[in-house]
C-alpha cells in the first residue's frame, strides 16, 4: 500500500513514521510512504501556499495552485483509489474506516493548515474527509500519521504476530482485556491465577469475560 502525503511541514513527518512497525512494514516493502512538500508546488516568487480569505475574516486560507500541481502530478503517475483531506469536519475516524482503508493500494492525504484549504480544492479533488475527533489541531500532519499508522498495522504480514491485530480493541465489538507480564508477583500485587495456569480454554474465556467487563463498564454503546 502506497501513501503520498501532501504537507507544508513534511519534517514533522519524519519521525512518527521511522521507527517500530511503521519502519518495518516499509522495510519489508509492505508500505510505502511518501511525503510531499507543498512549497516545492508553489509557482509565486515568494512561494507562498496561503492567501487572505475572499470575504474578509481571520486566518490565511491554503490556496488551490499548489495542491492542484502536487495531486495531478502524482495522479499523473499511477491510479489513486482515494484522495483524503484531514479535516475536524470530516467523518470521525474509528477502527472499520482503518479496516477499509487497509485494502486500498493508493492514497492521497491533503494536510490542511491556519484556516484551512480553498473549498474547490475539496469539492474537486477530494473523495474522503476524516476526523481524528471532535477536537481542532493546528495542521493535518498528526492526524494524517494517526491514520496511517491505524492503516499499516493492519495490512496482513506487518505485524508479526497477526492475530494481536485481531483482539485488539474495536476489532471486533468489544475492548482488549488487561495484560500482564512478568513477575507474577510484584511487591503482593499478584497476576490473575488462571493466566499462571497454562490452560488455555479456560483463559480464553477468562479473557472473554474480563473483555465483556471492561466494555459494559467504559464503552456500553459497543455492545448494542
Ligand atoms: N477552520 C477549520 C480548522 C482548521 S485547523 C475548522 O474549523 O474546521 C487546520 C487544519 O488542521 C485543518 O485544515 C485540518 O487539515 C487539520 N485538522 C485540525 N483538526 C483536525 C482533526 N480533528 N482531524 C483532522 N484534521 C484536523
């Protein structure tokens, strides 16, 4: 699965995807990452991205010429299946859109800055617009690195262990239930028996239940 991320600040998106399971998944050549440098499109001397909203108000609005060059340039390149603009008016992002998204192979992802972008740059290029939640952040670089890491960890062969994937919380409708590792015993705080006990039904089940628990205690609305 390839990404091309569009982003005025690209060394902001550096880090999060150079370590761990995003850095392996890219190794093993399963994901490919790539990101684009917005001013590198911009035609004007100054090389400016943003420009004053028609109408008046606050806040500088991200032009259209840029991302116009930037996208037709990629598309120009290969098929994309989805074109996603960062937005905190978007769909709110949950474990199923990551689940979806993890069988595509190409994707655009617009970040956004100060106000936002020029309304047409969405009404022509864009095919989805996604929330990470109800919050608003100052670009789209950390909620672009929020879904591609939901993404890639779940594109079969990247993490090593697959079936970690499959209980993990939201993958089916209920929360992870609580881990543990050694000691068994730290300072009287003592593991749960059953995990000692090396029978393995009966700590699937023990897992089940606790996973039941914990879901009607923190998130009832999963279980309807
Ligand atoms: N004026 C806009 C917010 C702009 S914030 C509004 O009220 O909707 C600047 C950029 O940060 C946005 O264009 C978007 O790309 C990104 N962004 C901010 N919060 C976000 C969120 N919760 N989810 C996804 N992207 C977000």
């Amino acid at each position: 699965m390839r990404f091309d991320i569009i982003t005025v600040l690209p060394d902001l998106l550096q880090s999060p995807f150079a370590h761990s399971i995003l850095q392996r998944a890219q190794k093993k050549g399963i994901a490919e990452i790539h990101v684009h440098n917005l001013r590198e499109y911009a035609t004007n001397k100054q090389k400016s991205v943003d420009d004053y909203p028609f109408g008046g108000g606050s806040g500088m609005v991200m032009a259209i010429p840029p991302f116009a060059a930037c996208i037709e340039k990629l598309k120009a390149e290969r098929e994309y299946d989805e074109v996603i603009f960062m937005s905190p008016d978007g769909k709110t992002f949950n474990q199923e859109i990551a689940n979806e998204l993890s069988g595509l192979n190409n994707v655009i992802i617009l970040c956004g800055h100060y106000k936002g972008i020029d309304q047409r740059i969405r009404d022509i290029y864009v095919t989805r617009e996604i929330s990470i939640g109800d919050y608003v952040l100052s670009g789209g670089e950390l909620p672009a690195a929020v879904l591609v890491d939901a993404v890639i960890r779940l594109i079969p062969g990247v993490l090593n262990d697959e079936t970690s994937a499959l209980s993990d919380s939201f993958q089916g409708d209920l929360l992870d239930a609580p881990i543990y590792t050694r000691p068994a015993d730290w300072q009287g705080h003592k593991v749960p028996e059953i995990l000692l006990s090396g029978h393995e039904a009966k700590i699937n089940e023990w897992r089940h239940e606790q996973a039941l628990k914990r879901t009607q205690e923190r998130r009832p609305d999963l279980l309807k």
